[in-house]
C-alpha cells in the first residue's frame, strides 16, 4: 500500500518537474498536450507527424506556470534546438518532424502547450528526465473534452499522477468521482483557472484513492479540459491511459441493462511473462451497464517466423479470462505471475462491447530497477504510421512488436521516410496467420539505423496491428505512439528490396547481449 511519506515523495517529484504522461487519440484539429517541461533536469521533446500527401501549415503555442503556483499561467515562447520559429510553420507530406527543448536551465519551466493543425496532423511530446539513469515519458496530443476517465492505481508502491490543462478563456470546477476495486464510490471537485495547469498525485486529490486501485472520472457540465495520466513505481514511470467521453457521468450513476451492439474484437500486440517480466491487463468499463468480455492469448512460437499457439496464461486473481464480467464504470486488474524462469511472449484478443476499453502494463522487475510500460488494445488496420527514433548518440532505439490477427498470412509493405529527407519504399516483411513478431525495427530495417522518422506499414488486403517502444541504452523505455490508418501509403517514394533475416529470431536493443531476448528485452537492455 502507498503510505503518505512516498505520496509527499511524489508530490516533490510532479512540484519539481510534473512529468506527466497518457495514452490517448489526438483526431481534432485544436490538440491540447497537458504537461510541457524544460530545464531542472528536464527536457521536452515535440514529435510531429504529417499523416497526408500535402504539406501541412502547423500553430505551436505554450502556456507556463506564474509564480503565484495556483494553477494561473502566462504565454510561452520555449525555445528548441531545431531554431524552428513559433507559432506557425510548415510540415511536408508524409513526414515527422521532432523538436528538442534544452533542458539546459537550472530551474524547471512547466506548462502546457496547444497544437493547431489539420485533422491530418498528430503530434505528441516525450519527456526526458536527465539523471544517471536516464527516463523517458510520451504523451500525445488530445483534444479537450467535457469527461475523462482514467484508470489508476496507488498499491503496491505505486501513485498514479495527472496534469490538467483547461484550454478555455473561463475558469472551470471540475468533478471528479471515484470508484475502487472494492464498490466504494466518493466525489470531489477540482477548480481550475481560466488557461489554467494542474498537476497532482491522485492521493492528494482524492485520499479514498490512496492504498487502492480503480476508475476515476473527471467531469464539466461547461466547457472542456485535457488530462495525461502517469504510473509512478520507484524511480520510473509509465504511460496511464485516459478515455475521453461525452455526456453524463457514470460513477454514481443508475445500472442499466446493456444496450444491443456487436462485440468488437481488440489487440494488445504485446504480453509477457516469465525470465523478470509481468503483465497486467487493465479493463475499463465506460458504460452504465455490466459488461461481458472474453480475453484470448496466442503464445509466439520460437524458431517458427512468427507463428503462434493457444496460450493458457495465467493470472493472479485466478480467474477466467473466456467470461470476464466487469461492473458499469469500473475497473479491474489481471496480473500474471512473472514467476517462470524464462520468459513467454505474444498477443492478447479482447473481446467484448465497444463500451470496453483495455491496455497492457509490462513490468520488468531486476535487481537494480523496476520499469513499466502500457500498450492499448487497438483495432486492427490496414496501414500503420510509426514515428521512430534511433538516435544511436542518443542510445535510444525503437522496438515493435506487430501482430496478424487474421486466418491468412500478409505480406506487409513498409516505407520509410528519415527526417533528413530520405526515402526508401517497398520493403517487405511477412507475417503467418495469426501471427506476432517483435523485433528492434533498425536491425529488422537497417535504413532506419541512426536516423529518425516515419515508418508505415500497409497492406493491401486484411489488417495488422502494432505497438511501438522508445528504448534507451540504459533500461528505461517507454510508449511511442503509432497511428492506425485506412487507404493507400503516404510514403510512397524511393525503392527497396525485400528485408532479410530471420525473422523468428526474437530481437533486442543493439546495446544488448544476443543471449535474451524478445520485444520487453528488446526495451530493457541488461543493467551493467
């Protein structure tokens, strides 16, 4: 259970430099990125994709804390190492663009920054906590809503931690309903400035939530905020989805008999377990009514190009996965073991209403350190866009993992555009019928080595889905976003042959020894 001492610990931590982080769509053509930080230690980089086959015009404006530290802030010009000049610039078609702050001040600068761009446009910030070992945090832009709910959890040593950011040019009071794992439900109220920023450890805002797991839904009958969300364990942190809603709330609210609708069928691209690694499978029932839903693994089979078996996996809670039930407005936790000495890995199926929504948390436990990093569910597409960093001075590397949720094998075309320019297109990888590979993606494509950019990933016929992973040298990794799309590539100049290797082999950061191996190793090398 979290006691107060290591809550207050936190508190320091989010006062000294609020690395916030969450997991959310960013579709509208106003985004808001809650959290934004420079100097104390700290850096922020902004990451741009150009999802179109034009040129795009790009507004970037910030806001920053005052020093009256109540939530108020005041225009923000950040400068970045790129010498873009603000608020407005250009982003060529199918293209990436990142921009680095300096983090070279003494004392943290902290706001929140808005993203005005076509609907093509996406865009999400990493922060980057530079201390001996160095953390990263990602957290795409969202647009704002009237309803957030967020998922949480403060056991085991855990804090989960949000930023607020309310866009408009009028104060808001904000509700904010608890419900833990156990029924008990409460409520709050959460004030926020005219432009305002927030950020907090759930503990202090709501102390029903200390010690517990559960859902926490934020709420404005006016107006509209945004919310990133962060997994604090020990010194690291991970990604904590949020789900933006609209209407009333449901915390509190009447059950209702569930609403007519088809199952949907969702993948977490990533599960392991075993040799240091832990899974948990968070399930978040957005809805009024008691839910259904049904969770089915493919074990990936070592030596085989990627195919997979059934896998039985197993869960601390000792449930059944094939006939979950979850509560209106709640959430549960599945967390396998981790006890195997070496480790297992493949995909997970959700099966369950579109009122359901799920990720995977991977846990890597090693005597000097505990990393966590989140995964959603996601729809399957036909054509994926990626943006990655394999910045080698940097030693960061980009590990994915991509799944075939379908009965026939595809043939996956992948293009790659670097931020320099360059071009290469019609790379070939092939994946069997239900098929899962993980693999770090310069050693997969070695075009990609050195460089940052834009991958896509495209087939003609059937779906895929994917994860990606921002790895560092020194163990810390954390979530990258990819964009599921429909219709032809963007990238689609240059040439290339088809990708060599064996693509059964399960891959690992280039800094790390060839001996283990598999998409969570790939993002947490070896601690020396």
């Amino acid at each position: 259970m979290t006691n107060r001492p290591l809550a207050l610990r936190y508190v320091a931590r989010l006062s000294a430099c609020c690395l916030l982080v969450g997991l959310l769509p960013a579709l509208a053509e106003v985004q808001i990125i809650p959290q934004v930080a420079d100097g104390g230690g700290w850096s922020t980089t902004i990451v741009l994709s150009n999802k179109t086959t034009a040129s795009q015009p790009v507004t970037l404006r910030f806001n920053r804390g005052t020093a009256a530290n109540d939530g108020t802030t005041e225009a923000w010009t950040p400068t970045f190492l790129e010498g873009v000049s603000l608020p407005t610039f250009n982003l060529a078609a199918g293209s990436t663009m990142f921009l680095h702050t300096p983090g070279t001040a003494t004392a943290v600068t902290q706001g929140w920054g808005e993203l005005d761009a076509g609907s093509g446009v996406v865009g999400y910030a990493i922060f980057t906590q530079k201390t001996a070992s160095v953390q990263d945090g990602t957290a795409p832009a969202a647009a704002a809503a009237n309803r957030i709910l967020v998922p949480f959890d403060n056991t085991s040593g855990l804090v989960t931690a949000v930023a607020v950011a309310n866009p408009n040019a009028s104060a808001e009071t904000i509700q904010v309903n608890i419900k833990t794992t156990d029924g008990a439900t409460s409520t709050g109220t959460l004030p926020m400035p005219a432009r305002g920023h927030k950020a907090l450890v759930l503990p202090d805002l709501s102390s029903a939530t200390t010690g517990k797991r559960g859902l926490a839904e934020f709420y404005t009958t006016s107006g509209t905020f945004s919310i990133i969300a962060l997994r604090f364990n020990a010194g690291a942190f991970a990604s904590a989805p949020a789900y933006p809603q609209t209407g009333q709330p449901i915390i509190g609210g009447t059950v209702t008999n569930p609403p007519a609708s088809n199952p949907q069928v969702q993948i977490i691209p990533q599960v392991a377990d075993g040799g240091t690694w832990s899974t948990t499978i968070v399930l978040t029932n957005t809805t009024t009514s008691n839910l259904p839903a049904s969770l089915n693994f493919r074990l990936s089979i070592t030596g085989s190009g990627g195919a997979t078996g059934a896998w039985n996996l197993p869960f601390l809670e000792n449930v059944s996965t094939s006939s979950l039930n979850i509560p209106a407005g709640s959430t549960i936790f599945l967390q396998t073991p981790g006890t195997a000495s070496a480790v297992s890995q493949g995909y997970a199926e959700l099966t369950a209403s579109p009122g359901v929504n799920g990720y995977a948390i991977f846990t890597a436990r090693t005597a000097n350190s505990t990393q966590d990093v989140t995964a959603p569910a996601v729809s399957a597409a036909g054509r994926l866009l990626v943006p990655f960093d394999n910045d080698t001075g940097s030693g960061l590397v980009t590990p994915v993992a991509i799944v075939n949720p379908n009965a026939n094998s595809e043939s996956i075309t992948v293009n790659i555009r670097a931020d320099d320019g360059t071009t290469t297109a019609n790379l070939q990888l092939q994946l069997p019928a239900q098929g899962h590979l993980a693999f770090v993606l310069p050693e997969q494509f070695p075009t990609t080595a050195g460089k940052r950019g834009l991958a896509e990933f495209y087939v003609s016929s059937g779906t895929i889905a994917f994860i990606a992973l921002r790895a560092r040298s020194s163990g810390a990794f954390t979530s990258s976003p990819a964009y599921f799309e429909s219709g032809a590539p963007v990238i689609t100049s240059g040439s290339g042959g088809a990708v060599a290797g064996d693509l059964s082999a399960l891959t690992r950061h280039p800094h790390q020894p060839k001996s283990r191996a598999g998409l969570p190793e790939a993002a947490t090398p070896r601690v020396r």
